[in-house]
C-alpha cells in the first residue's frame, strides 16, 4: 500500500513541476536571464525518473501487478 501512495505522491508532484514550469516560462518571457524555468523542468525530470524507478521496483518486487482480463497469464 505504501507503495501506491509515494507512485500517486510523485506523479502529483510531476505534475506540480511541470505547471510551475509553465507559470515561470509565462512569467519571465521579458527576462532572458531568469532561469526558474529551467530549474522546474530540472527537477520535473528528477522526480518522473523517481516515479520510472518506483513503479519499476514495484513490478520487480511483486508489489505491483498487473491484473487485467487480457494480461498474458503464464
């Protein structure tokens, strides 16, 4: 269960980054040195590959499975 909570944790937090990125980029269009945008995809891709080895470590360790009607069972 913990495991579901830090993979919907990260994926909001993705999301956040990824809309402050935005704001940023809106934001300091007359500011060619400010780097705020730069800095929030940074950490957008930090946390996506956080989320990448979360769901990873899940299926690996059995956590996670794939329960679907059509999923191949051998």
């Amino acid at each position: 269960m913990w495991l579901k909570i830090i993979i919907v944790v990260l994926f909001l937090a993705v999301l956040v980054s990824l809309t402050s990125a935005l704001f940023f980029l809106l934001r300091d269009m007359g500011a060619p040195k400010s780097k705020r945008t730069l800095y929030a995809l940074g950490i957008r891709i930090t946390l996506a590959s956080l989320l990448l080895l979360a769901i990873w470590y899940g299926f690996e360790s059995g956590l996670l499975t794939n329960t679907a009607p059509w999923a191949n069972k051998y």
